[in-house]
C-alpha cells in the first residue's frame, strides 16, 4: 500500500510492524475438522509439523476448514486444498487460533478444541508520532498495532480509511472517523484516500 500511495504523491509514514511468535501445542489425531482462521493458524501448523519431523501427510483425517482468504491462500501456496466444511455441523473440531482469541472460538464453537497457536507481539508505544492527516488499515491486525503504538496518545477524530468492515470496526472502537474501501484490495483504499484528499 505504501508503494502504491508514493506513485500517487502521497508522503507515507509506516508503523513497525506486528510479528507473529508461533506456540508450541499437540495436535490430537485426526478425524476432526481442523479450523484455520488465517494465514498465520496456516503458518503455525507447518511449523508445528516441521519441528516434529512431519509434512502434510500428517494432516491425513482431518477436514481442513479455512475461515478467511488469507488462510485459504497460505493453504494452497503449501500445495493443499480447503475442504467445504459446515463447522456448526462438525461433530470434531480443532481450532488453531490467536491466543487472545481463543474465547471467542470458545464461545463461537463451544464443542471444539480451542488451540493456542500463536500471538502477535506488538510494538512499544511511540516516542514521537508524525502528525498524518489520514491513516489507512489494511488488515485488523494493523489496528492492533496502531494502538499499540499510538498507547497513551489521543487518535479520536483521527479518520481511518479501512479495507473491510471488522477493521472498519476496530477502528471507530478507538473513535476514529472511519470509510471502508469499496473492495478488499489495495488499489480500492489507495483510491478511497485519493478520493478524500481531493
């Protein structure tokens, strides 16, 4: 995005990025639905299989079930395929989720194994934040890192240009002003943020 931003003439400030630390956990045997939210529950699960020596082969039995295109995407990019899977119908479930989002699995899917599979180690909060007329969120986790970073400082009456609707969320629960892209893609919200600084 911030490539795209500087073709346009835009002067570009970028946070530090998240990373993700992948945890260590047992995968039961297979026979279950195996949920994957996003591309780094795809990530945890290869590095799982790597440290023990395994490969895909080991996923025999089990239903891979992604929950966003990310997953989906790092899936196939590892030569496998999502299976359809009606998770509310699953008699067996495995979830390899976020640490923090764990009891939302939990409440979500309350017959499943909720495993902890990795967490997002944040930034330490600013020193000195550039003032920026608009900021732009490409994913929730870009959220989270904004406020992170921005900890201790006002970003109400900031205005978010955000690439979906949950970010979209995310941002207003900080107070901010918020538009949501017209698509999920880069190109829309460096478009939007065109569109508003005409």
């Amino acid at each position: 995005l911030s490539e795209l931003l500087r073709e346009r003439g835009a002067r570009v400030w970028e946070l530090p990025a998240s990373a993700p630390e992948f945890l260590d956990f047992e995968l039961p045997e297979g026979g279950a639905a195996l949920v994957l939210p996003d591309g780094e529950a795809v990530e945890a699960l290869r590095r799982h299989l790597a440290r023990a020596g395994k490969d895909a082969r080991a996923l025999w039995g089990f239903e891979l079930a992604c929950e966003s295109k990310d997953a989906a995407k790092a899936l196939e990019s590892w030569g496998l395929r999502p299976d359809s899977v009606e998770l509310d119908r699953a008699e067996r479930a495995v979830v390899l989720a976020r640490q923090d989002a764990c009891g939302e699995w939990r409440e979500r899917m309350p017959r499943a194994r909720v495993l902890p599979a990795w967490h997002r180690r944040l930034p330490e909060p600013l020193d000195d934040a550039p003032k920026a007329e608009f900021v732009a969120f490409t994913t929730l986790s870009c959220v989270e890192t904004f406020r992170a970073a921005m900890m201790g400082r006002e970003v109400s009456g900031l205005r978010a240009v955000c690439i979906g609707p949950r970010t979209k969320r995310a941002a207003e629960e900080l107070g901010m002003a918020t538009v949501q892209a017209r698509e999920h893609t880069l190109e829309s919200v460096a478009d939007c943020l065109e569109k508003l600084v005409r």
